[in-house]
C-alpha cells in the first residue's frame, strides 16, 4: 500500500460506529437483549441481522433496512441501558489500546454513524471522545419508555444520510473516513474525504473493500501508517504469526489476543512449501516435524523468532539462526513428566509381555504362564542421558526399587542413589532396561548400532523416546530376531510422517513384543497446554520487550518492562568496537540514554538501549547504517 503521510494543518477522521469502534452491531446486540424471552427470538434476531448485512453491503436501502429492523425489534430503554453496559465490554481491541489517541484528537474525530446517539453517546464518552462530535439517530420513545420508531427528520434515518450529514459539516482540511459499511465509502465517493479506509477487524465484507483506498485490520494500522500517536510502535496486525504442527490452541489464541496475524495449520511443511511460505512470517511457531534449515532461513526475510513448541530443536538450523538475527525459543520441560510416564508404563508392559498376550487375547487365545514375566523392582535400569527427562526418570524408576545406572557426556549430578557410569558400555553391560534420553544433535546419528546392542545383556528391555535418528533400525530388528533384544519400545522414527493423513512404515513393524507409538512421548493434554502457554510467552516477551528469557541460540538477558521510553534492539556481528560506535552516534544526536544493556556470543552482540521519546529520524537511520548490523528494531 502506497501511503502518503498527510501534512495538511486541519485533519479529520470520520469514525463509523456499529462494528468499527465497538466489535459488535449496536441494533443487533439490542434486539438481542429485547428479544431474549420472545419464543421467536432467535428467528428475529436472525432476521435483523441479516437485514443489518444487507443495508452495510449496500443491497437494500439503508431507511429500508431500518424500518424493517426496527419492526421486529420490541425494545424499551431499560434494553438500551443493558445494551451500553455490553458494549462497553466490547469495544474494539485496537481502539481500547488507542484511548490515548482518541482522547488527544478528540475535537476532530466525529463519529458518523447510522446507529443511534442513545448507545454511542455514552460509549464515546466512555473512550473520552465528545458527545458533541456524535452524529446518530436517535429513538422515539412513548410514556412507558417502550421504543416506538426513529426520529424521522434526521437525514441519517434516510438513505444517503451520512453523505448529507458531511455535506452539511462542510470540514475544512483532510477528511479520512473509517468504516466497514459501504455507507462509509460513499462519503469518499461523493467527494467529501479524500481516503476511505475500509476497517476489517471486526466484520470484512468484500464490496467494501473492493472499493477501499485502504484496507486495515485495526486502528493501529492506522495509525501506523499515518505517523499518528499510537499504543504500538508497529502494528500487531502487520506482523504475520504461522504456528504449525496443530499446536495447542492456547498459543493461537495468545497471538490473537494481542492483535496479532495469525495463520494456523494442523500438519508440518516440507522445506520447499516452507521456502515459500516463510517470505512473510514475523514468527513461527513449529514442533519437532518442520525442518527449519539454512535454506529455509534464506528466504525468511522478515523472521524474528521462531518457537519450538516441544523440548527438541535439532529441527532448526540454530546457528544459522543466529547468525541472521532470529531468536529461537522451546519449551524446555513442559512434557518432561509425559514421556517419564510412557516410559515407566512401557518398560512394564514389555517386560511383562502384556501387548504379546494382549495381542494373543484379541485373536482368542488365552496364555496364562508366568514364564518370562518379571517385575519391574530389583531390575537394573540403564540411561543414556541425564538430562531433564533422564534425572526424572531417574527419580520415579527408584520410586519403583529399581537400581539407576546413567552415562551422559556431561557431568551431572546424580540423583538419589543413581550411579553415573564412565561409558555407554559400562551402562550396557549391567542394565536390564536401557533407556535413551539424549538430544538430538547430529553427532548423535545412529549412536546405538550392531556394535552397542552386542555389548548390552541377552535379552535386554530397550527404549528409545528421545530422537528417531540416534538408533540404527536394521541393527535394532536384528537385534529384536535373534533375541539379543527381548523388547522394545519405539516413539521416534528416522522418517515420520508429515501428518496423521500419511501412512506409516518402519521395517519393526509387526514384531513380536515391540510396542511401536507415533511420537506421541509429549502428547498429552498436560503437556500441549502448558507448551501452548510456555513458548508464546517467550516469544511475545521478545517481540514486545527485547528479553530473551530462555532461548537456545542467543544471548540472554531478561529486560525490564518499558516505561515512558523509546527502546532501540540492536543486534550485530560481534566484532570489537560496536558499543563503541553506537555511543558515538547518541553523543552526537544528544541522546540521553536511560539504559543500556548488552549481552554477546560468539557471533553476535545484542544491545538494548532505552532513551527518551524525542529523537530524530536522522538518528535512527545512523543506527541502521551501522555497518555490522544484522537487525534493528524500536519499541515503545
Ligand atoms: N518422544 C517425545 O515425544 C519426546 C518428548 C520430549 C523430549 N523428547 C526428546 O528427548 C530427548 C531428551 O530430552 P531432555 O529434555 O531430557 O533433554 P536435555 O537436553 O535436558 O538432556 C539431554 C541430555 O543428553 C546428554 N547427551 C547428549 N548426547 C549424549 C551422548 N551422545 N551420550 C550421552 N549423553 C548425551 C546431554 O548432555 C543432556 O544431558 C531429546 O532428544 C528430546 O527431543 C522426546
Ligand atoms: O522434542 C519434543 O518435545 C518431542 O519430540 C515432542 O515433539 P512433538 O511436539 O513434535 O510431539
């Protein structure tokens, strides 16, 4: 969209009501109220709005639609008192945060609208606007107070009444109007304001925007657009948010509630449809199926942050990531306790044989023998990793009386009397269940083969929840043949399907007591819901704020919440002299800094600084030309 930003001394901004400033159609919402004991209510109700529709799209004339709702609506005042208090309930989310933008231009915003003064006076008041500037219908009521029709010699009760009304203004200087209705639009049309922005966050209806000048999802927009006082330093709504991988629905709705632009799939992508949709997208919120690669960050040009709603991200290309200045976020242990419990109830199953005799049962025959069926207690449990996932295991399998042997490349503590071992092997070579819990890093890739298997004991329990490419599958199904493995439990797989849509294959399946699960070790409703509040907050604390709060692959610093300041994120190649030649350009701008934080890795510098409001755009352009900037963003 090609925006000019106006100059012209007088500004005026024409504001519909009904579905602009507030979310909701004012009559609509009232016949509603009136209508809610009537046993034909909701056919009426159905009916107005429909009407409503009509008349907004410009398929019937609007005094047409009005005499017609008005028929079917059998309201008194005590409705229209209800209805204020609803509607203040339902203001529209980008003019709620924008009060102080209303308030500070008050005189020249009017609101035009075809609803009526006796709910939009009380709501414009509400937001600090003038009752003065309201220019609506208004009821007649008789002596019970019972609406008995529309003051008839208001022109807004006539079709072509908002063109009437603006004629009769006769505004001198810039006149934009906002609005969802095609009433809206023919102000512009007939040539009494020079932009129609068509307003979409509440109702879009595509013979108005057809005709727009501009299409916006919110007031921010805007605001935005025309350098005007606003709550956001970039429009929410401008920010394109794409969460795959059916992610809880709670992150969804975190996004949205803040305005945000959100494009929700329930499958991964493969890179190449990724490549092509990623153009756009601000952040992305994916699990462990979408491979996020260098390729893929190639084309990511306006990507800020990416969140792994799941414990792994070998997925992404982290460093790359870094190198370009995308902020990656996961949810560390909020499906920790899930894959625990899958683990303890699988390794119980297998060594007990239940899916064998399970299976036997379901095709009617009856097995029972306690040959080759043991508990759980007194036996040897093995892991190889010790992180999150293992130490908890760890704990819970000693709940059991069982004896825990772990290996992990790094040292960690162990926990209760958990004994850490110096090999794989020495952990192999004692361990009745051997259970891995180790990342996913590619020098992981196929760390369990032929060679591991032989060392560990005939007849070994062997679990693998944590990544599919760690073990070696033919050495495994060798191993499940010739008994050396006595069972298995199998979550993660080499190759996965993209969706429940795809089939399956692995050369395990079908046998016999290998408990074969679709990834499914952090799938539960515990687990999704948590990560669905986790990592969006991680991500909107980076996006509104600058922290960096649990990432995998930036530096890390935890910013306090801006107040009464302007806070400039710069993110560069560390290379020495940056911090350097970024005071230069303060001191030369005469900024005062408020605060001023910085925090490197290797490869990159992360600075905050926080400043007063006045500054120059001259001085923002310095910033940006800093030669090693990678990316650089404002908030206020
Ligand atoms: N099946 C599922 O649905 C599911 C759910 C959650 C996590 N996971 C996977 O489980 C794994 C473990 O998760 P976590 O939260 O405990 O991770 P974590 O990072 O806390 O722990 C991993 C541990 O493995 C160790 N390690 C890495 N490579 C090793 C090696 N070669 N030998 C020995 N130790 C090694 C690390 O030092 C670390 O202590 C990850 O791969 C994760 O992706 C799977
Ligand atoms: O890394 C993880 O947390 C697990 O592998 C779970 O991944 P998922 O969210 O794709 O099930």
């Amino acid at each position: 969209m090609d925006f000019t930003v106006i100059t012209e001394p007088k500004k005026y901004f024409l504001i519909d009501f009904d579905s602009t400033i507030t979310k909701v159609e004012g009559l609509d919402e009232l016949a509603a109220i009136a209508l809610k004991s009537d046993p034909e209510g909701e056919s009426k109700v159905a009916r107005i709005k429909e009407l409503t529709d009509k008349g907004m799209a410009g398929e019937l004339s609007f005094s047409e639609s009005l005499t017609q709702r008005l028929a079917l609506l059998k309201a008194n005042k005590s409705h229209v008192d209800i209805l204020i208090e609803f509607l203040k309930e339902n203001i529209t989310d980008s003019f709620d945060r924008n009060r102080a933008f209303l308030k500070e231009f008050a005189d020249q915003i009017l609101i035009i609208s075809s609803g009526f003064k006796d709910f939009i006076v009380p709501i414009a008041k509400h937001l600090g606007l003038k009752p003065e500037n309201v220019y609506a219908n208004t009821f007649i009521y008789n002596e019970t107070g019972d609406i008995v029709g529309v003051d008839q010699s208001n022109p807004l009760s006539k079709t072509g009444g908002k063109i009437e009304v603006v004629k009769f203004l006769n505004l001198d200087g810039h006149v934009s109007v906002i609005g969802d209705g095609f009433t809206d639009f023919e102000i512009k049309k007939h040539g009494l304001a020079q932009r129609f922005y068509a307003f979409i966050e509440n109702v879009e209806r595509s013979s108005v925007t057809s005709v727009a000048d501009f299409v916006i999802k919110s007031l921010d927009e805007f605001l935005f657009y025309n350098q005007l006082p606003r709550g956001y330093s970039y429009p929410k709504s401008m920010i394109k948010v794409l969460l795959l991988e059916n992610v809880h629905p709670a992150a969804k709705a975190a996004f949205e509630e803040q305005g945000f632009n959100v494009e929700f799939l329930k499958g991964a992508l493969d890179e190449d449809e990724l490549c092509e949709k990623i153009k756009d997208v601000s952040i992305i919120g994916i699990r462990s199926k979408t491979q996020i690669t260098k390729r893929v960050l190639e084309h990511a040009e306006k990507l800020l942050a990416i969140g792994a709603f799941c414990i792994g991200t070998n997925q992404i290309d982290l460093k790359e990531a870094e190198k370009r200045g995308i902020c990656v976020f996961n949810a560390p242990y909020s499906n920790t306790r899930s894959v625990v419990e899958l683990v303890i109830g699988e390794m119980i199953m297998l060594i007990r044989k239940v899916f064998v005799k399970s299976t036997g049962m379901h095709q009617g025959k009856w097995d029972k023998s306690a040959v080759n069926s043991f508990e759980v207690r007194g036996k040897k449990l093995g892991m190889i990793g010790y992180g999150h996932i293992g130490t908890q295991l760890s704990v819970l399998g000693e709940a059991l009386g069982m004896e825990v042997y772990f290996y992990d490349i790094a040292d960690k503590m162990p926990i209760g009397n958990a004994k850490k071992c110096r090999s794989m092997e020495d952990v192999f070579r004692v361990a009745d269940i051997v259970s891995l819990h180790i990342d996913g890093r590619e020098s992981n890739t196929h760390l369990i083969g032929e060679k591991e298997f032989n060392q560990m004991k005939d007849g070994v329990i062997f679990l693998n929840l944590s990544r599919g490419h760690v073990v070696d599958i033919p050495a495994l199904v060798q191993a499940l043949k010739s008994g050396k493995v006595g069972g298995a439990g199998v979550d993660v797989f080499p190759h996965e399907p993209k969706t429940n849509h795809e089939p399956f294959k692995s050369e395990l399946m079908g046998l016999e007591n290998v408990i074969l699960t679709p990834h499914i070790g952090g799938s539960t409703e515990e687990a999704q819901e948590g990560i669905g509040n986790y990592v969006p907050e991680r991500l909107l604390e980076y996006i509104n704020n600058g922290s960096t709060t649990g990432t995998v692959n930036f530096p890390e610093l935890s910013l306090p919440l801006l107040h009464d300041s302007h806070r400039l994120l710069h993110i560069h190649k560390n290379v020495p002299g940056i911090l350097a030649k970024l005071n230069n350009i303060f001191a030369k701008h005469h900024i005062n800094i408020r605060g001023q934080y910085l925090k490197t890795s290797a490869e990159i510098g992360y600075v905050i600084v926080d400043i007063e409001k006045s500054y120059s755009r001259e001085f923002v352009q310095d910033l940006k030309s800093i030669e090693e900037t990678i990316r650089f963003r404002m908030l206020f």
